[in-house]
C-alpha cells in the first residue's frame, strides 16, 4: 500500500509516518502546503526524509489560495456566522487538492490526514477528496490510534527514532496562513476568559497601538483588491502588507464561541486584519455600485456561501454556480474605499467609484435636488394600498401587544 499523508512537521503528523509504514506495511509520500503561513517550512522536507518516506512533495499553493479561494469569499463577503473570516475552512479544500494530485502523481492507494475526530477539519478534508477523488481511500489515524496524550506520542517517538524538536508545549492549537490565524485550547476553552495578550501571534494589543490614526486606501477592479495606498499590488502581496499595517494597528481580533459541523460549540479567536479590512471596504463599494436589489439578494447568499464553505462543500456544484452568480455581480464594482485604522477599530472615511449609483442630485436637501417629490404621493398611496385595506376589513388596533 502507498499513502499520501498531508503531512505539517509537526508532532501527530510525525508520529503519524511511522505509525502508518508500521501499520499499513506502507510507503509514505508526504504533501505539505505552503499557504504563506509565517511560520518556516524549512527542515520540514528533511524531517519528511529522515522518517523514511519515499518522496517528500512541499508546495507553494500561495498564488492558488489567494486567486482561487481567497477572492471568491471575499467577493461573496462570507463570514461564517457573521465573523470568522474562514482562514483555515478555506485552506483545507486547497490541501485536499494538493493532497490528491500527489497521490496520483505517485501512484497512491489512499491518503491521510492528521484531524482529530471532533473537528470540522476532518470533514473538509474527507468531503474534499470524496469529491475529487472518489476512488481514493481515506485514512484519519486520530482517530483510532491508541495515543491518548502528547506524552505517549513522545514515547512513541523515543522507540521509533522519530526526532522530537525540544520546543516547549505550547499551550494553544495554532494553525495559520495568509488569511488569518486560529487560536484555540488552553485557557481558551473556558468561554469566560478573557484571552490572555500571548494567545495573540500577528495583531498588537488596541492598547498598544499607536495613537495615531492610520489611513489605508484600497482600489478594487471588479470586486477584486488592486492596490494599495496608490500603490498596484498583486492580491498575495496586497494582502501580506494590509496583515502587517492593520495588525500594527490592534485591528483583525475575532473572539468567537461558534457552532461547529459535528454539533459541537467551540470558543476560538482569530486574527485576520487584512480580511476583515478588506471585507469591510469590498462591503462598503458593494454599497455605492449595487442595485438595492442584487445587494440584498447577495448579502442573503453570503451566508449561505459561509454555511458551505465552512462546512467543507467547497468542491460543490453549489458553490462553482454561487461563484458565478457573484461573479456576475461585481463588475461594477470598481472605485476606492479609504478606511481609518485606529486601535482596533476599523472606519470608512470615504468612498468613490466611477460605477458609483450615489446621485447627488436626488440625495441633496440644497436647492440643486432634482428628485420629484410630488411623484412620492401616488407612490405611497399605492405602496399603503394592502395596509390600508387589511386595517379598513378588520378594525385591529395596531400594535397590540399580546397579553
Ligand atoms: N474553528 C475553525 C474552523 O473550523 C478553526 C479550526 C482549526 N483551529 C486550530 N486552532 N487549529 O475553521
């Protein structure tokens, strides 16, 4: 047997090469992404080597998570339950991808993960290669392999020759990339606690922040980030750069208890500063280039679009037709949004686009309106039509309350 192992460097997926050569009689191919996480994936590729594993495949998914994943949530302004901006929910599709092209590549029989039985990983990872891969096996050894601790993976470790980086414990389960980092356990998991400022690993403190506003302009073409503060920037460089203005400034903390996939309800924090910018000021040209219409029905999709994505439905025919409805959407939406940072807080201070739909000519209270206020009566009259008749029928006296 030959198994694809989506493989980070860290303890369980270390653990987890050996236990699947000794369990599975196997050979090990390991596939690790490169999601513009912060932290290195150097010594990853000889780690992968040193357990023994046939080919060790590390690759730069950065351009592919932006374009392919990134900006179509940004455009459909999904946050999953009004908050998280999905950081981790939409990388997993993009490693399930990766994970199944190698396994094919190589010559693979299934392949492996390294989720725990209580997550929404799992689910994302699995759907994903249901959906990509039908004919490949799945194995997810967390949950059925007989380690209960951190400590008896470690021992495990010492009688298999597995290296093990003398790091301390840290307390938190972290997993980040270039859309935002997720924080969880520890004193987290009491939803009562106030995270503790070392929980924290991208965004300083609104405390600490400088006292000094900071103004960011941000262009879009077609719903789609393009420069920033005048400058033109690719998305990826775009982004990184937001993440590290905004986060200066104390802005992206999200302290969110949720719902999770398999019932259960978790605390978690993220920061994610350049997505929540940017979601703000795509939002905000949405509001001056959309007809009323198309941007009520689409704020209705966003969470729909969140549920699926969250859910781990990204390789869904639901979602490729949501994509196209948005993307029909957006090509209005072009223009600049500049925004104020300041400790923590995220303002528009203004907004201008060449599709903007804002008249000042029906808008203003001066002598220059242009707006036919005469034609309002007759619009009422009807508008009030089934009120009026409902209310003449039934002699009900308006809200009354229930006693
Ligand atoms: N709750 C988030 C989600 O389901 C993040 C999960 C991973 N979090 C972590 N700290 N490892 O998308």
């Amino acid at each position: 047997m030959k198994i694809a192992l989506a493989f980070s460097g860290g303890l369980d997926t270390s653990v987890m090469v050996k236990w699947l050569q000794e369990h599975y009689d196997a050979e090990v191919v390991t596939v690790t992404g490169d999601l513009g996480q912060q932290k290195e994936l150097i010594g990853v590729e000889e780690k992968a080597k040193t357990l023994g594993v046939v080919s060790a495949h590390i690759l730069d998914l950065r351009d592919e998570f932006v374009h392919g994943y990134i900006l179509p949530a940004l455009k459909a302004g999904a946050l999953y339950e009004g908050s998280y901006p999905m950081a981790t929910a939409l990388g997993r599709p993009l490693l399930a991808k990766a994970l199944v092209d190698v396994a094919r590549q190589t010559g693979c029989d299934a392949v492996a993960h390294g989720c725990t039985g209580k997550g929404n990983d799992q689910v994302r990872f699995e759907a994903s290669v249901a959906a990509l891969a039908p004919e490949l096996k799945v194995l997810a050894p967390v949950r059925n392999w007989e380690f209960r601790s951190r400590e008896e993976e470690i021992a495990y470790c010492q009688t298999h020759g597995i290296p093990v980086a003398a790091t301390t414990a840290n307390p938190y389960s972290i997993d980040e990339n270039i859309w935002g980092t997720s924080i969880e356990c520890g004193v987290l998991e009491d939803p009562m606690a106030e995270p503790p400022e070392d929980a924290y690993q991208r965004t300083v403190s609104p405390m600490n922040a400088p006292d000094e506003p900071c103004y960011v302009t941000i262009e879009f073409a077609a719903g789609i980030p393009v420069a920033l503060n005048g400058v033109a920037m690719e998305a990826p460089e775009l982004i990184a750069s937001l993440n590290t203005i905004a986060g200066a400034n104390g802005v992206g903390r999200i302290d969110l208890v949720e719902n999770r996939l398999v019932g259960i309800k978790s605390r978690e924090i993220y920061e994610a500063p350049a997505a929540l910018v940017l979601y703000k000021a795509h939002l905000e040209l949405e509001r001056l280039t959309l007809d009323r219409e198309t941007f009520h029905y689409k704020a209705k999709m966003a969470n729909d679009y969140a549920d699926l994505v969250y859910n781990g439905l990204w390789h869904s025919p639901l979602r490729s037709a949501m994509d196209a409805f948005i993307d029909r959407t957006q090509s209005v939406v072009n223009g600049l949004v500049k925004l104020k940072l300041y400790k923590g807080n995220i303002e528009v201070s203004g907004r201008t686009s060449p599709n903007s739909l804002y008249d000042t000519g029906l808008a203003t209270y001066t002598e220059e309106d242009a707006f036919d206020h005469k034609a309002s009566e007759g619009f009422i009259a009807i508008y009030a039509l089934p009120l009026k008749t409902y209310h003449r029928v039934n002699n009900e006296a308006p809200n009354e309350v229930a006693k």
